[in-house]
C-alpha cells in the first residue's frame, strides 16, 4: 500500500493540483494533466482504473507487478499504470491510438505496445509473459466477460483482473443492471469475483470488477 495513503497501491499518492488531493503518479506527463514535484494528476473521469481506486477496489497494483492492459488506446491509464508497476504489457487494436501509445512508451522503458486485438490473445501470447500479476480491460466492444475469460490464460492463481464493464458497449437497449448481471455470470466461467462497485459519478453506466482465476 501507499506511504501516503494505506488505501490507495504503492506508487501512487494523494496530491494537491490546486483544488485539494488528487489521485497522482511520479512520471513524465503525457496528455496535458497537471504536474508538480514530479507528480502527476491521475484523472478518475478520464480513467475507468483511476475510478476503481477511487471507489476503493483493491486492483492487486504494486511497484513489483507484472500487468497485462487490453484496451490502452493512446496511453491515457495505461502510462499511469506503468508509472507504478513493473513489466507492463499495453494491447490495442486502433492503428491511430496505437501510435500515439508509442510516444508514452518512449519514456516508459517497463511499457511494451502491442498493436493486438484483445478478443484474439493467441496473436501475442508469444510475447506476453504467463502468470501475470494483473490484468486491466477497458475494452469497448461486445463480449468483454468473454474477452476477459479468452485472456485469464495469462495470470498467475492469484493474480487480479480489474475490468470496466460498459454496459452500453453490450446493448444500449438493455438495463445497465440486467447487462451487468450477465456479464458478472459470464465471467464465472474462469473466475471468482472478489468486489465490484459501479463507476458513477466518474462513469455512467459503467461496474468495476476485481476477480481471481478459478
């Protein structure tokens, strides 16, 4: 746990910005967020994992762990994980966002980009290390249980997912609720849930999930 606050994972902080503490990691910015003292701003709003802290899930995040993160987009969390953890594994599908991901990757020597569809995990299992200490999903897309369940393959026993479902991703049309629920179900194929909590007021119609391979 932190040093500064023996809720939140070791590596990151509560600091003030200007308009009381916030969430912060020591790293080189990447998208504009405030900075000082070697700090940076860890925005919950733009951030599914930063909401999770907030909300006080334990996501197994530590200075020695090794993450997988599907759905990195161009950095945005991913680069605030790789602030904290150790060997960090970044998947994304979109080319643009991809390239934009490099750039974080430049001043990160612990975060490796892999240009993957994260439903396919059979195209980077060559690369990615078994028995990984954490995986991250921020995938929008139909199927995210399944896709968390397909990459269970690289945690160790009792390593942590920490998934975003969005609930809008499955079925606009569904209660957010009755999407979660099949979702929750969905991942019990591989895995036990440990906690959950929904993202709001942070992320509309979004649930937070900490689970453990089976």
């Amino acid at each position: 746990m932190s040093d500064d606050d023996p809720d939140l994972p070791a590596g990151v902080a509560r600091r003030d910005f200007g308009d009381g503490p916030a969430l912060a990691t020591r790293g080189e910015p990447v998208y504009g967020e405030p900075t000082g003292d070697g700090w940076r701003r860890w925005d919950p709003h733009r951030s599914k994992l930063g909401a999770t802290i907030e909300k006080g899930l334990d996501t197994g995040l530590s200075a020695d762990a090794s993450v997988l993160y599907l759905g990195a987009a161009n950095g945005t969390t991913v680069s605030h994980v790789a602030d904290v953890a150790g060997p960090t594994y970044a998947v994304e599908f979109a080319p643009r966002s991809a390239r934009d991901l490099l750039g974080v990757c430049d001043t990160r020597s612990n975060l490796f980009p892999l240009l993957k569809d994260a439903r396919k995990p059979e195209t980077y299992a060559h690369v990615v290390e078994a028995d990984l200490d954490v995986l991250v999903q921020d995938v929008a897309t139909r199927g995210q249980a399944r896709v968390a369940v397909e990459n269970a393959r690289f945690l160790a026993d009792d390593g942590r997912l920490v998934l975003a479902v969005k609930a809008r991703s499955e079925d606009v049309t569904a209660a957010p609720e009755a999407v979660f629920d099949e979702a929750l179900a969905d991942l019990r194929e591989a895995y036990d849930v440990l906690a959950r909590a929904p993202l709001e007021p942070y992320h509309d119609d979004h649930l937070a999930v900490v689970a453990t391979p089976r």
